[in-house]
C-alpha cells in the first residue's frame, strides 16, 4: 500500500512592517482621573504632564494580516528641580498596552496607534508657519 500523500510545508510568510511617521499614545493623569490621546511625529518630542514621549519608529502591519504595532519610544521626566531623567527606553505594543506601558508615580503612557496622518501639524509645517 502507497504511503498517503504529504502535503509540502508550505514556507512561513513574512511578516511585513509598515513604517508610520506618527504614533499615537494615551496618557492618564493619576491626579485628575483624566486620560488624553495624543499624536506625536517620529523623532520629535511632545510633553505630557511632566513626561516628554519620543517616538523613534512605529511599525503597523498590513490590514490583510494579524494586527501587530509597536514602537519603540524614548520617556524623560522633568524631575522637581527641573533635570532630565530618563525613565524608559524601549519597545511599546498597541496589542499589549501593559506590557511595556510607562508606569509613573503620576502619569502613565502607553502606544495606541501608529498612523500615516494626523490633525497635528508635521514639524516642518509648523516651523513653516
């Protein structure tokens, strides 16, 4: 008797990464209870209480597949006698906001989105005006 036909393992598609100029974060004031979305371009800095959020890349995959975005984004914080410091320094997930969300004793951010667009004017458009 022929042994039944296998069928060939059919290779792995990749997994393809769409590069975005703007993420989108969510940040929630302890204090207040209030929670603000927010766009900031890649590379620029925008400051949230006394957090400034520096997106350097954010990936999205394509709608035809699994839902997959990530960025990976710089946080300082104004200390109380007005230093720098740095807080976080890595990889943040839309899918997984918890994982690697920014925990502060007053504010905390996490990724939302990462877009093509957005309402806010692109750095060069502003500095233009």
């Amino acid at each position: 008797m022929p042994a039944p036909e296998t069928e060939a393992p059919q290779p792995a598609v990749p997994v393809q990464r769409i590069k975005n100029p703007v993420a989108e974060f969510a940040g929630i004031d302890k204090i207040t209870g209030r929670i603000i979305n927010f766009d900031v371009y890649v590379d620029e800095t925008v400051q949230f209480g006394a957090l400034q959020v520096t997106p350097r890349v954010c990936y999205a995959s394509p709608e035809n597949q699994e839902p997959k975005t990530d960025s990976f984004v710089e946080v300082d914080e104004i200390t109380l006698d007005r230093k720098i410091r740095r807080i976080f320094t890595g990889w943040m997930f839309a899918e997984s906001p918890g994982l690697n969300a920014v925990e502060h004793p007053v504010y905390d951010v996490w990724l939302k989105a990462c877009k093509k667009t957005s309402d806010v004017p692109a750095p060069e458009a502003a500095k233009a005006n």
